[in-house]
C-alpha cells in the first residue's frame, strides 16, 4: 500500500506547481485561501474506515491512485449535439469539461434580468462587481477545514460555475450547469478536476438550477467537486444534481447550503453513476420561517458504492425541514446513508421529518442507515425513520394476482420506490427527462 504521508505529499506537491503557473495571477485573497487550504489538506490526511464519518467507505482506490491534475480540456471537445443528449434541463447552460470552461459549449453569462450564468474564473478575472460578490460567499460556508476533501478542493480552486440570480428576478427556463468527464488519462496517469461552483439567489428571487455531472468515458478518474449554495431572504430555489459518472469513475462531493429568513430550498439529488462516490451534504436554515425539501434518490447495481451524509442545521427558530432519501440496490451494490438533523438552542418551533428507505433486489446487496437527531430546544416537532428489505411478498403477490408477470410486477413496484421522490420534484420539465433516467436505469 501506498505510503501514507506520499498519499498528501505528491498533492502538496502538485499544489506547488499549480501555484507557481496559472494560479499565481489570482487576487491576493484567493491565494491566500488556496494556501490555506493546502495546509489544512496536509494535516487531515485522506479519511480512514476508523473514523466514525467513514466507517462505512473506504477511499482507498482514491488515495493509493496516483491521479493528475486535469488542465485544459483536451482537443477535440465534444460536440453540441452529445452535450445536448447529457443534459437534464432544456433552459441556458454553462458547460465545463474536465473542471474547465467550455465557452463554445455554453449558452452566454448574461441572461435577462441581470442574471449571471457562467464561469467562476472569468468572473474573478474581468468583474469587480462579481469579483467582490464570490469574495463574500467563496469557502464561507463548505467546511474545508472539517473535510480533507474539501479543502483539497479549495487549495486547487480555479474554475467553476458562478450563478448569481438578483433580487426580485424570476427565471423562466432552469439554468444548467454542466461538469462533463472525458476521462482521458494524461501520459503519466489518470486526472483529477476540482469543480467550484457558487449558486447565490438574492433576496425575493425564483431560480431553478440543475447541476449535471456526467462522463465521455469508461476510463477511470476522479471528480472532487465542492457546491455553495445561498438562498436570500423570501427567494425561493431549487436545485436539481444529477450524477452520472462513468463506471470507473470516482466522484467525492460537498454540498452547502444557507437560507435566510422566509426562503423556501428544493434540494434534490439523483445519484445513478460512478464506482465510489460520497456526497457529503450539509443545509444550514440560518433565518426565520425559512423552508427545506432535501430529496435523493440512488439507484445503484453490479459493484457501485454510493455514501450520502446530510446535516441539516437548524439555527433558528420557525424553520421546517423536510427530508427523504430512497435507495433502491441491485448485485452487490451497497447504499450507505447517514443523516443528521441539529436543532441549536433557541431554534423553537422547529419542523423536522427525515426518512430514509432502501429497497434491497439481491440478496449480496447491502445498505446502513443511520438517522439522528439533535436536539437542544424543547418546543419542537422532529421525527425520523428508516427501512431496509427486498420487494413486499404481498404488494408482488396483488399485481400478479391482476395478470402481471413476476418481472412486470417487480418492475412497477421498483419504478414506484423511486417515483415518490420524483414526485416531489417541481419543475416539470426536469422532472420528466428524470423520469425518463429513472425508467431508462431500472430496465
């Protein structure tokens, strides 16, 4: 096995180099939080199955691999017509390719209503304005100093998706960000890209935002991709992330999200790709009367290991919190799922449900849940749940009893598992080409 200390000295290492080329331009802030960043990741280390938030996942196919940054994207970029067939919403979208902008892919930055869709590197380079506003949001919120992955993260900070939608401005269409994975190796190895992207909806905006991560190849590599998320006071949002790495690929992820007073978050995950993947993430409700919907659905098969860790942050009080995850196993699949829910004291009259079900279809598949609570006020409503098991024996024995085969019946229960969380999900439009992934993975 690898050694443990080269494991981080070769990414110490590559961060030197990376800071020395085309990182040494950024604003003086930036460079100081990279190197920050990188002194954290040296002192975490990658996570072991003895700590308690990795018991379950080990990361070490990632950790003894020897990947390479990813720069550039490649020549030949992929054409319009397969970016459109990727693509989950129907609206804008910015396309990036191995963690790099794809401006001949994407629609332009400037939408109606002032709208900003575009990429984090240019924003940073050619606009004060946009400049001035990822400075207040950039590494505020994801935990990089808790995740050695985010921090790694954070340290080779360059290029990502940038939406800002400003007050009051409603966007017709969902905004697409698209983070695609050619999976080609550089000569001394395979890649790794770290995706930064920031989401801020201002004070009484409406934006929809799907976030899509998908791959041009059977190859192996890595995405380790961090998400900001910031939901103004009474805005209203959604946001759709659909992973579908490719069958070797490997994809660590963080997801943080921050609400302000009276705003309403549709979170919604689909899981349906990669090898090993962890998404870690963590909702914090930072404002009265604000409103989450955390919805996921992983759909996994032959040797695939999904890990999903959710925190939802109560933090103050009159905030209800509404989450459900469903997991449907095939082969030797194994589902992991570990959700917490906090209610700080004086977060009263909190309104907290958290549920989390995985249908197991063979008997090598494997899930473990584990839902908590947290709780330090006492005027409060939490509950939460969880289920494992194959197929209900009577709800198969009613639809075959109505002329179904044994393999209709199952397929129409399994379809029905994951349609409830489809179900729940508000944009039509997005919901059906979902619908249609859902359908086309369970045949």
């Amino acid at each position: 096995m690898t050694d443990v200390a080269d494991r981080t000295e070769r990414y110490v290492a590559a961060f030197e180099a990376f800071a020395r080329n085309g990182a040494s331009g950024a604003p003086k802030w930036l460079r100081e939080l990279r190197e920050g960043a990188i002194a954290r990741f040296a002192e975490l280390g990658f996570p072991t199955m003895k700590q308690e938030e990795w018991r379950f996942t080990s990361v070490a196919p990632i950790a003894d691999q020897r990947f390479i940054l990813a720069h550039a994207p490649r020549s030949p970029l992929p054409a319009a017509a397969d970016i459109e067939r990727l693509c989950v919403g129907v609206g804008p979208r910015v396309v990036f390719v191995d963690g790099r902008h794809a401006p001949t892919l994407s629609t332009p930055g400037e939408l109606a209503g002032g709208v900003w869709a575009g990429s984090l590197a240019a924003a940073l380079r050619a606009n004060a304005r946009r400049e001035e506003l990822a400075r207040a949001h950039l590494a505020r919120h994801a935990r990089w100093r808790e995740s050695a992955f985010a921090a790694l993260n954070t340290a080779f900070l360059a290029d990502g998706g940038f939406v800002h939608v400003p007050a009051g401005v409603t966007l017709e269409h969902p905004l697409e960000v698209v983070f695609l994975s050619t999976g080609r190796a550089a000569s001394d190895g395979p890649v790794v890209s770290h995706p930064r992207s920031l989401m801020v909806v201002d004070r009484g905006a409406h934006a929809s935002v799907v976030e899509t991560y998908v791959s041009a190849s059977d190859g192996v590599y890595w995405t380790n991709a961090v998400t900001e998320v910031v939901v103004g006071e009474g805005a209203w949002a959604e946001l759709y992330r659909v992973q579908q790495e490719g069958p070797q690929g490997f994809q660590v992820a963080t997801t943080h999200s921050r609400q302000e007073r009276d705003s309403y978050l549709g979170l919604h995950v689909v899981t349906l790709g990669a090898a090993l993947a962890r998404h870690d993430i963590n909702a914090v409700l930072d404002g009265p009367g604000a409103e989450l919907v955390l919805n996921g659905l992983y759909l996994l098969s032959g040797a695939q290991h999904a890990d999903h860790h959710t925190v939802i942050d109560h933090a103050q009080p009159h905030c209800a919190s509404h989450e459900f995850f469903n997991g449907v196993l095939a082969d030797r699949a194994h589902g992991v799922f570990n959700g917490r829910i906090i209610v700080r004291p004086g977060a009263q009259r909190t309104d907290s449900k958290q549920t989390n079900n995985n249908l197991l279809l063979s008997t090598e598949a494997r899930a473990d849940s584990q839902p908590q609570l947290e709780i330090y006020a006492d005027d409060v409503k939490c509950t939460h749940g969880s289920t494992v098991g194959p197929i209900d024996p009577m709800q198969l024995y009613y639809l075959r009893s109505r002329g179904l085969s044994p393999e209709a019946a199952r397929s129409i229960l399994t379809y029905g598992f994951g349609a409830e969380i489809l179900d729940r999900m508000r944009h039509a439009e997005v919901r059906h080409r979902l619908d249609g992934l859902v359908r086309a993975r369970l045949a």
